[in-house]
C-alpha cells in the first residue's frame, strides 16, 4: 500500500514539476510535444543543434552565397559560438558542439535572456539602438512567448526558422480578437501584424566574406536601422515585414530578402500615410527605381521609412556596394578602409517570400484620405 501511495506521490510532484517548468520557461500560448519525446531527442533535430538555417541560405542549390565563393560553408559559420557556455567555460572552437551547457549551467536550470541575446544578435542590437517593445515593457522574457519546441525542437528536423512549424509562437495565440478600427477591418485577412507594428527592422549591411575566412572576424560595413521593408510571406501571401543583408566576397556582391520578425513591437501602428503614397513609392512609379541604399562619399546610407518590395525587385532595387581594403585577419576594422565598389548585386536572392504583387502597389501609389 505504502509503495502505491509513494508511486502516486511521485506522480503527481512530477506533474507538477512539469506544470512548473512550462509556467517557467512559457508555452507561446499551445501545449509541448515533449512529454512525449524526450528533450535530449529533440534538441539533436533541432536549429539549435543542426545549425541548418545557415547551411541553407548559404548553400549554391538555394542560390546563396557559395554561388560566389565555390567553397563549402566555412567551419566557423557552421560551429559559431560566442566565446563562452552558460556557466562561463571558454569554447574551443576546434572540438565545439552545440549541446545543453550552451545555454543552461546545470540540467534543466533557468535560461536568462541574457544568454538568448548573446547569439541573436539582431534582438541585441534593438536592445542596443534603444528601440522599445510592448512586450519587454510589460515585463516579458523571451520565453514568455516562445515554446520550449522553438528552442529545444520538436522532433522534426526544419532547414530554417522560417519553415512552417519551426517556431510556433504567433501573435494570434494572445491576441485573439482586433480591435473594431479601420485599419483591421480592412487589412485582417491579407496584411500580418508585423507590417503595421514594427518599429524598424535592424541589419547589418554589407559583410565581408573574405574577413570571416581568412580571419574569422565578423566585418560587417555597417548598420542599417529605421527602414522597413515590405514583402509577402510565401507560405501565407499575407504582407509582412522583410530583411536585407549583403555581402562582399573577392569584388563580387549578394543581395538576399527574407521574411524577418523584429523584436520593437509597438501597440499603435504606423500611420496610413506611411506606406500609401510615400515617397518611396512616388519615387518607383516616376523612375521605376527604389534607391534601397547609396555610397554618400564616406559610408553607405540607407533610405528611411517603408520600402515595398515590387515584382520586378531585382533591377528597381538601387543597392550600392563597399570593399575594406584592410587586413582581412586582423580583430579591427579601420573605417577609413572602406571604399566604394560597386552599384546592384552581382547575385540576388529571395527566399520563404514573394514581392508585392502589382495590385498591391497600385493601391500603394494611392493617397491616403482620411474618411
């Protein structure tokens, strides 16, 4: 009797070991697969693990970067680290591999944002610029939102973040219902929350290649901030917000967009205006260019504001290019060694997205009139 009692016992401070774990760490708003595979199962499918999403944008099949360099993905790309595990052991980026001490110091203990930010570097540079998020502001952590499958994998083995199913949190799992305004009742069924939301997306511009090979130093020119570029995600045909990054590898230039979800949420979105009839758009319609980025003599600038992604992106798109004329091994960089190159990307490449359509932008081309 004693040993039925104590297996019941056991049970139930298990369960509720588990239900505390999940208040914890966050579910993002739908249950976890993992009490039925283990978490050491799961993590070896996982992004975290596999580190496939580089492989993929970098791979010539897709259309990426080994297109221009015709070598495999460079040993550094593939077992990055920044410097240290959880508990502060320095990597040796020789034998690295991705495992649990990465991010937790003891099995299963508490993972701060902290730890999250030093390899999502992008959310750290928001933090950086000084950007605010309606989230943060209420008091949550990366975890609020995210499911334990987002970090530790469910089992599936995804070739990048933005395939369906790799990350499940939505903002629709809190946000149930809109609010009865003009905006939603318009935009609901073909415009994401990210389009109107998103304060700026965040990136790095122009990275140099030759840098990371020959030194395994991260050269990027600069950083590119307060734009926002729109495009439609593939899998929905909904507009969402976009990224740019750029690269530089021996004189030749890729330009690769993608769906991109920043972290500098605000409650009230951008203002009709914003996106209708800007001056992004009047600028398309008049020259059938979109000046994305220039070289203004000393550094590479970009536009501000809402960039719609036209059909014919490829050619309207006005993306200038710079070459550091530094020590490619040395650790820092001298600005003034950057120096212009060139004018359009020799390659260009679109994944998990679709521009706008042309019906899209004519409707963009129309200005705003408040009714």
């Amino acid at each position: 009797m004693k040993s039925v009692r104590r297996f019941v016992l056991t049970s139930f401070t298990l369960a509720l070991v588990a239900a505390a774990v999940l208040i914890l760490y966050g579910c993002g708003g739908e249950a976890t697969k993992q009490t039925t595979l283990s978490i050491e199962e799961a993590f070896r499918t996982s992004l975290h693990a596999t580190r496939m999403g580089k492989l993929t944008w970098y791979s010539k099949a897709n259309g990426g970067l080994e297109t221009l360099t015709n070598m495999p993905l460079p040993e550094g790309c593939a077992r990055c680290h920044p410097g240290t595990k959880a508990d502060g052991t320095p990597i040796d980026s020789a034998t690295y591999q991705p495992g649990c001490d990465d991010c937790h110091t003891s099995p299963g203990s508490p993972v701060s944002d902290q730890i999250c930010l030093k390899c999502h570097g992008r959310q750290a540079r928001e933090l950086a610029l000084g950007y605010s998020d309606v989230h943060r502001a209420k008091g949550f952590r990366c975890m609020s939102c995210h499911t334990l499958e987002d970090v530790h994998g469910d089992g599936k083995q995804y070739v990048s973040w933005l395939d369906e199913g790799a990350v499940k949190v939505k903002c629709e799992h809190c946000h149930r219902s809109l609010a009865d305004n003009r905006a939603h009742n318009i935009h609901k069924d073909d415009v994401d929350c990210l389009a109107c939301h998103t304060q700026s997306v965040v990136s790095c511009y122009n990275c140099h290649v030759q840098s990371e090979i020959q030194g395994k130093v991260k050269r990027p020119h600069t950083v590119l901030k307060d734009w926002v570029l729109l495009l439609r995600r593939k899998s929905t045909g909904k507009v969402t917000t976009g990224n740019l990054m750029t690269a530089n590898y021996n004189d030749k230039t890729i330009a690769v967009l993608a769906p991109y979800r920043a972290h500098n949420i605000v409650k009230n979105a951008r203002k009709c205006e914003d996106c209708h009839d800007n001056a992004v758009i009047r600028e398309y319609n008049q020259t059938g260019k979109i000046t994305v980025t220039r070289w203004d003599g000393s550094k590479i600038v970009n536009t501000k504001g809402v960039i719609p992604v036209p059909p014919d992106w490829q050619t309207a798109f006005q993306v200038d290019f710079v070459d550091y004329t530094g020590d490619p091994t040395s650790p820092t960089t001298d600005p003034t060694k950057w120096v212009f190159l060139e004018s359009g990307a020799d390659l260009k490449q679109m994944m998990y997205a679709e521009p706008l359509t042309t019906g899209q932008l004519q409707k963009l081309s129309q200005p705003y009139t408040s009714p």
